[in-house]
C-alpha cells in the first residue's frame, strides 16, 4: 500500500480513500428461509462449493464513493 492512489472516476482525489477488508464467509443457507443451516472453513469445503479466491480488501475513494479493486486506484495514481 505505499503507491500512490487517484480515484479513476472522479478523478481529483488522491488523499482521501477507505480500505475494506473482506473477510468471506463460506456457508450453506436454507433455500427457504435463508437461515445459515452449515458454516465451512477452507479445511472443510463440501465438493460443490467453491472458496472464495477474490481480493483480500477492496478500496472506497472518500470523495465520490467508486469501490473498486486496489490495483484500479494504484494504476491511475502511477498515470497522474
């Protein structure tokens, strides 16, 4: 995190942003009533569900509110 940012739509913020952290949680729901029948850790996926594999945090300009995938913000802090 020590590269410069800019926000790619609004495009004059390069100071103020949020980092989110995404912390996943693998679970298996009643189709009916939604609640959390089964939690999995990564040891103990059942077979048909797939762990998550996206970003581990994601980044909110503060400014105009784009969330999007740090190397977004970090590409065009490098062009500006």
């Amino acid at each position: 995190m020590s590269t410069p940012y800019a926000c790619p739509n609004c495009r004059t913020n390069r100071s103020r942003f949020n980092i989110i952290r995404q912390v996943p949680q693998s679970v298996k729901l009643d189709p009916q009533t939604g609640n959390i029948v089964e939690e999995y850790t990564e040891d103990n996926l059942s077979p048909f569900h797939i762990g998550y594999n996206g970003p581990d945090s994601r980044i909110q300009c503060a400014a105009c509110g784009l969330v999007d995938e740090e190397k977004t913000f970090a590409k065009f802090g490098e062009m500006r």
